[in-house]
C-alpha cells in the first residue's frame, strides 16, 4: 500500500514546442518555484550564466536546447521528474526519446505565434506514444499576445479538444495576472520573481467573461463524467472537485487538452501550471506500458507499474561524461539498487550497476535504489540508446522508439593525422547516444561519411568533436540524401551458372518488381511466391538477402532504392551445384536486370518550410521561395505586422538560406524547417545526378 500511495505522488513530464517558445524559461522558473535553484538565470542571460538546463557549453552560446535534460524537484507532497527538449527540428530525437518513456507532457505555444510548424511535429511525436498533455500558452505579455486566439488555433490546426482553464488579466504590456475558472478566483504574482500568490475576487470587467468560459469548460467536461453531466443540464453549480475530476478523466483519455496560460519570462503563472500536472496529468500506476515477450513470438505483454515484480528498465538517453557513460533509465516494473546485476537484453550480457544517480541538469545526487515509475541514471553500463534491461528472470524488450531518416550528409576528416584516434573515438561515441546521427565509409572514394538531420545538426557534431576531443574537423560540401526507386512493375529472369572445377555455382530466379503503394511504411518487401519445390525453401532467404543487398546502393545515381516489393515466382537449382552464396549473387544480378526495365527515377527530400517576417518584405521572400523551386502552401497575418509564410522546398535549394533570409529582411526574418516527404526529381537535376555519378565511378576506375 505504501508503494502506490508513492506512486500516486509521482509526475513523469515534458515539455515540448516549437523552438523559441519559452520551453527552457519556463522549466527554470519551475525550478525556482520548486526550491531545485535559487535564483533564475536567462536562456541568454546577461550574467553569462545561462539557464540551468542549458548546461552545455555549445547551448549557452547560442541560446538554444540541444540535448534533453532532465530534473526532478517537488510541488507540494508531489514528486515531479521533468525532461526539458529541444526544439529545433534537427535534434527531434530528443523530444522523441524522451516522450517514449514519459506518462504526460506540457505543449507550450507562443501566445503570439500560437502553432507553428514544429507544434505540428511535437503534437505528432505526443499522440504516437499516447501522451497526455497540458497546453500552456506562454509570453502573453508580448505585443500581439491572443491567448483565446491561440486556443483556437490549437482547436483548429492541431485537431484538439481544447479547454480554457483560464483567462487573461489585460493583454500584451498590460498583463497582470489569470481568473482560474475552476476556483472563480483572480490570481496575481507579487514580488520581485512572482513567488508570492495573491488571490482576490474577479475584476468586475471580466464577470461575465468568466462565466461565459466556465460555462464552455463545464459543457466540454461534462462530456467525461455523468454525474456532472447531469448537473450541466440541471443547471446546477457543480464542486471544484466535480470539475477538477472530469477534466483529469478527459485529459487521461487524449480526449480533452485544458489550457493554462501565462509567462513565464515574467513569472507569471507557472505555479497554476504545476497545480494542473498535479491534478490533471497521469500517475505512473494509470499508463498502459507495455513490452515484447521474447520466449512467445514477441506477443505483447503488459508491465504492471509495480516494485515487487521482476525489474524491466529501459535505457532511453545516454550521455558523456569526466566520469563515465551515464545511463538515463526509466523503470517500468521492478525495483534496482546500487550492486545490483542486471542483463542487457540487446547483448544478453550481465553487468553490475555501480553507480546510481538523480540528475538535475548536469549536476548529480547518489541514490541507493530506484523503483517502478521512476526516472534514474545509471553509471559504467556499456550500452546504446534504445537497450532493455531486466533482472535476468524475463524475457522481454521494450517497443524501440520512431527514429527518423537522416537528410543531409558531409564528408569529414581530422584537419591533422594526429588527431585520427580521436575522430574515430568521438563518431563511436556520438553515434551511441544518437541514433539520428549516422556514419559510415564511403569503399569508393575511402570517405568517412557522417548524416543527420540538417546543418545545424551535423555543425553541432563537429563543434563537439573540437570541444570535448580536441579534433578539428574538416567537411566537404552538404550532400543531399537523394533517394532512387522505381516507377512501374518489371520482369527479371536470370540464371547464374559458373564452372571453375570441382563444385561450381548454379541459381535461377525468375520473377517481378514493383513500386510499393506511396503510403506505405516499408522501404523493401519480398514476398514468397514459389510453389511446387522450384527453389529449395533453405535458399530462399539468401534470394531475399541478394535483393536487399542490391539495394543499398542504386546504379542511376549511386544513392539507396527505395518502396521496392520483389515477387519471387520461378527459378531452378542444381542438386551439386546450388548454394546459399550462388543464390545471393543470382538475386543480386537479377535485381539490377528488372531494375533497368523498370522506369528507375531519383527522389530528393522535400522540406515543410515556415517563414516569419515583416509584411513588407512577403512579396521579396515569396519570390525566393519560388527561385528555390518552393511552392507556397499558404500564408497568414500575424499581429504586429508580420506574416506567416508556409512552403514546402526541395533541401538541395536551401543551403545557405537564412544568410539570404536575413540580407532580403534586414535581420528580420525568421525561418523553421522539417523534412516532409521524398519525391520525383525534376529530369534536368535527376539527369545531372546521374552524370556526376557516371563521372565519378569512372575516375575511380582509372
């Protein structure tokens, strides 16, 4: 009884949004009204201090999130572990790792800009995982701040049932406090950081505002509980209870978003915030987790959130630091102390758990055990992001988390041979904690290749390498990640015969390859059509291997194919002369027959592109959207005289853009990208991929 009486005083959160929209202000506000700091440093403070959870040296320079942090402090008996994200698109793997193990989150918008691209994104990355969340709708003392304006943007753009739990005070400059329409009571934050609460009556201007929006968070709370449903049709005046517990039932379903509002650069309204992730997001005991049992074809099985069961622990986050790889661990069942050993379920491997620790941004409190529901990190375990680890007593493994494919590419080397070693420690070590962030050898032209997902992302990387391994980087020119794939289905028909004495190599398969559907999640398929014995079932899945093999890299413009479904119909083998390897090769050859029948065409990645500037400069960035081969999806009005433009731009195009952006606006302008979806290359550009591809292979040949 004691451990779920904890457990119910326990809050897994975080806080996602677009990119500068106060998520790092807000959660050091969070800190200072929790007690974790005591004073409040700026996310580009003037005391060269920086926020709390920007503890990297690169994310203090440039006022950003790169990598998420995590904390843990208490409101009240409440004991809240909280993950700030990034976010810039390019480190979006953050926001989703850390919504992979989180129960419920906070959704911060601009009060000014309200949902912006990567709003889209974030609300994505929430609902793939079932998440919970809170919108706070924040710098409401901005010029041009709408708070109800905003809320109906999240109804409108984003497809939520959202719920005011609040109302504004003034506006913009004027800001002063919020009227809580659960309470009916004004609240104000006195004192030099809005530390000290003031609750009085409501302004006698805004009575019937608060009515009216009472009324509306009755009616859409209503909706999940029948006891205040029949009081919404009575008429009657429900308790703060009644209300407070069909919204947590509507929010615990996905089904109601409740809005609170304020900001928290002026300490305003934050402490209302951490009372509604008390109230209204999930304890640990009330989300469904659930893992692959695999002893029992990796059917499903449900992980109770209890301490007493067998320990299931999943490694979501890893991080280096002066003393060791550090492990950021959620429990979902089970408890783990100091010295315990615990099996990782990707290796099969024991390993003793030295060090267990509480994170508060980059700084560390020991603890001596951790149980289900809880967030820890651990020390001196090898592992890679994305491990389960258990007790050794079951044999389960968590669902991987989505990882996004990688869009840009750079060659690098160490600027002097010197620092080799450190360049080969550095790309094992940040490939480990990323899996975004990819590398490989070029064989032709004996390049290390790293891929990510945008410039920032790959400039970061190389900043790091300098930093923390004292290995200057040189890098080659940005490569797109083209893709190739097909346009129409295609016959192959190949036989592979070799006779070199003794045993030779004979394989015939014979069949067909066709795009996949464009909605498809697959980038291969293959599909068994043989009957009646043609092809040995044994050497069936080296047919498969040769096929995926091939595609790895295309002969049209040397770059991965992709949405490729092969049907294997036919073949013939030979009782001495077939094998597994004859096979391989033969599927490997007929592949590359059908493909050349088959209509093959270059795809590039297109990008979802969001522009923000002066409606006097609309007409100039529109026209250089459109000299980027961009195509306009819409724009939209912005109080303060600015305008919203939104496009979708081929990546090849956009190199260097916000250098132009900003000469075209005078500084004024402001962009956010992400990648949307590969298609078609126009002939011209596909055809001039394919002859520096051509080019290039034959100079290597030389």
């Amino acid at each position: 009884m004691a451990g779920k009486w904890v457990l119910e005083k326990v809050r897994n959160i975080g806080i996602s949004a677009h990119i500068d929209s106060g998520k790092t202000t807000l959660t050091e506000r969070i800190l200072f009204y929790t007690g974790r700091i005591h004073a409040i440093h700026e996310v580009k403070g003037k005391d060269g201090v920086g926020a709390t959870m920007d503890s990297m040296e690169l994310e203090r320079e440039r006022g950003i999130t790169i990598q998420s942090a995590a904390t843990n402090v208490h409101w009240g008996e409440t004991e809240i572990n909280i993950i700030d994200t990034p976010g810039h698109v390019d480190f979006t793997i953050e926001v989703e790792r850390s919504l992979r193990v989180l129960d419920g989150a906070i959704l911060v918008l601009c009060g000014v800009a309200g949902v912006q691209s990567q709003s889209f994104t974030v609300d994505r990355q929430m609902r793939r995982y079932k998440v919970p969340r809170l919108a706070f709708i924040n710098k409401l003392d901005r010029s041009g701040a709408n708070a109800y304006r905003v809320t109906g943007t999240l109804r409108d753009k984003l497809n939520h049932n959202a719920v005011m739990m609040q109302i504004p005070i003034g506006a913009e400059d004027g800001f002063e406090g919020v009227v809580d329409l659960v309470k009916m009571k004004a609240y104000y934050f006195d004192g030099e950081n809005g530390e000290n609460i003031r609750e009085e009556a409501i302004p006698a201007q805004l009575h019937d505002d608060a009515k009216k929006y009472r009324q509306e968070l009755i009616a859409k709370a209503a909706d999940f509980d029948e006891a205040l449903g029949e009081k919404f049709l009575m008429e009657e005046d429900p308790t703060e209870d009644e209300i407070k517990k069909a919204i947590r039932k509507g929010c615990l379903s996905m089904q109601l978003t409740p809005v609170f509002i304020g900001s928290a650069y002026k300490n305003k309204g934050v402490q209302l915030l951490l009372n509604g992730v008390t109230d209204y997001l999930p304890m640990p005991t009330e989300v469904k987790n659930e893992a692959l049992d695999q002893d029992n074809k990796e059917a499903k099985v449900e992980l109770p959130c209890d301490p007493n069961k067998p320990f299931v622990g999943y490694g979501f986050k890893l991080q280096e630091t002066p003393f060791g790889q550090l492990t950021y661990v959620r429990i979902y069942q089970g408890t783990v102390k100091k010295g315990d050993f615990i099996t990782n379920m990707m290796t099969g491997k024991k390993i003793k758990v030295p060090r267990l620790v509480r994170m508060h941004a980059d700084k560390m409190e020991e603890a001596e055990s951790s149980s289900a529901g809880d967030i820890i990190a651990m020390f001196g375990i090898d592992c890679e992001s994305g491990t389960t680890f258990t007790d050794g007593t079951v044999n389960l493994t968590m669902t991987s988390m989505f990882v996004p494919n990688a869009v840009i590419s750079l060659a690098v080397r160490p600027k002097d041979k010197s620092g080799a070693d450190n360049f080969t420690k550095a790309l094992n070590k940040f490939r480990k904690e990323d899996p975004t962030f990819r590398v490989h050898r070029d064989e032709e032209s004996s390049e290390t290749i790293i891929s990510g997902m945008g410039e920032l992302h790959l400039d970061v990387y190389m900043e790091r390498m300098k930093r923390e391994f004292k290995c200057e980087v040189v890098a080659g020119a940005p490569q797109v990640a083209y893709r190739e794939t097909i346009t129409q289905a295609a016959a192959f028909d190949y036989t592979h015969k070799k006779q070199t004495g003794g045993a030779g190599q004979y394989a015939k398969v014979v069949g067909m390859m066709e795009p996949l559907p464009p909605n498809s999640e697959k980038i291969y398929e293959f599909v068994d059509e043989i009957v009646g014995g043609k092809i040995p079932r044994e050497f069936i899945p080296a047919c498969d291997k040769g096929f995926a093999e091939q595609m790895a890299k295309g002969p049209l413009i040397g770059f991965p194919i992709v949405n490729v479904l092969v049907r294997l119909q036919d073949g013939a083998y030979h009782d001495v002369d077939s094998s597994e390897m004859a096979f391989r090769i033969c599927a490997m050859a007929a592949f590359r027959q059908g493909y050349e029948r088959a209509g093959a065409c270059a795809l590039e990645p297109i990008m979802k592109l969001e522009v923000t500037c002066p409606e006097e400069y609309q007409g100039t960035v529109m026209g250089q959207i459109n000299q980027r081969r961009g195509i306009i999806q819409g724009t939209s009005s912005m109080d303060g005289g600015l305008v919203v433009i939104n496009a979708e731009v081929p990546l090849s195009e956009m190199f260097g853009y916000s250098t132009i952006l900003r000469s075209a606006t005078q500084g004024k302008g402001e962009f956010t990208m992400e990648f949307s979806r590969y298609a078609q290359c126009p002939r011209t550009i596909q055809d001039e991929l394919a002859k520096k591809y051509q080019e290039k292979r034959a100079a290597e040949n030389k």
